[in-house]
C-alpha cells in the first residue's frame, strides 16, 4: 500500500484548496496575486444569499474572509418536483444533471432527501426526491 501524499502536495487537496479559495475570492470581490475574480458567486449556487464575513486573527491581526453558514431549508419547506429512482452506477452529479438539468445543482438533491454526505443518495434502487429550491411555489407551507 503507497503511503498517503503530504497535503501540501496532493494534487486533490490542492486543488479542492484552490476551489474554495476562489469560492471566497468571488463572494468577497476580492483577488489573488493580482488576478481579478468576479464580485459575486453564481446565483444558482446554494451559497448564493449567505454572503460573506471578515474576521480577525487575535493572534495575528490578519483578515480572514469566510462565507457566512447556510441554513438548509427543512425539506418540508420545499416543493416536489418529482421522483427518480437510483440507477446502478448513478452518481449524484449524473441524478442532478437528469433531474434538474446541471450537475453542480447536487446540493437541491440533498436538501430534498435530508442527506448531509451526497453520497448517501448513490444507493441503487433508492427513490430520490427531487424538488425545487426554497422559495418555489408548491411546498407545504406555500
């Protein structure tokens, strides 16, 4: 067995470290080295309307951008938009690209079934509930 690549060098976490810094970037305007990023995440992102904070280092005295929390919506609060069933080899990616119509919209999917870990929703033969975003005419309460 090859003995795991320090994070610092594995291309996986760097590269997850390069999204998420580009995430903040973008939610706060800011730049790296010089590179201009846009002002805002993308409207369809689940992070959309959580907007960003600063804080302070104590120890340091340096400024660190965060992303505010994102409350998931309880999933009674959310309209039916259908159902799917999980296919052998589904991924939740491939589930949210045929029942929503993009592949990054995985997140509406595990709002509507309560799952913390996508991965939960890949179980072939499971139903998965698919439904529309918080605010959508439709749920129980609307």
């Amino acid at each position: 067995m090859t003995a795991p690549l320090p994070p610092e060098t594995d291309p996986a976490l760097v590269a997850a470290r390069g999204r998420v810094a580009e995430t903040l970037l973008a939610a706060t305007g800011g730049s790296t080295a010089g590179v201009p990023v846009a002002g805002t995440i993308a409207p369809e992102s689940r992070y959309a309307t959580v907007g960003a904070a600063v804080t302070v280092d104590p120890d340091t005295g340096q400024e660190v951008v965060h992303l505010r929390r994102r409350f998931v919506p309880p999933a009674d609060r959310l309209a039916t938009a259908g159902w799917e069933q999980v296919a052998d080899g589904d991924r939740v990616d491939l589930l949210a690209a045929r029942t929503v119509g993009d592949p990054t919209a995985f997140w509406q999917l595990c709002d509507a079934n309560g799952a913390f870990d996508p991965a939960e929703l890949e179980q072939p033969g499971r139903v998965v509930r698919v439904a529309l975003p918080e605010g959508f005419p439709g749920a129980g309460d609307a």
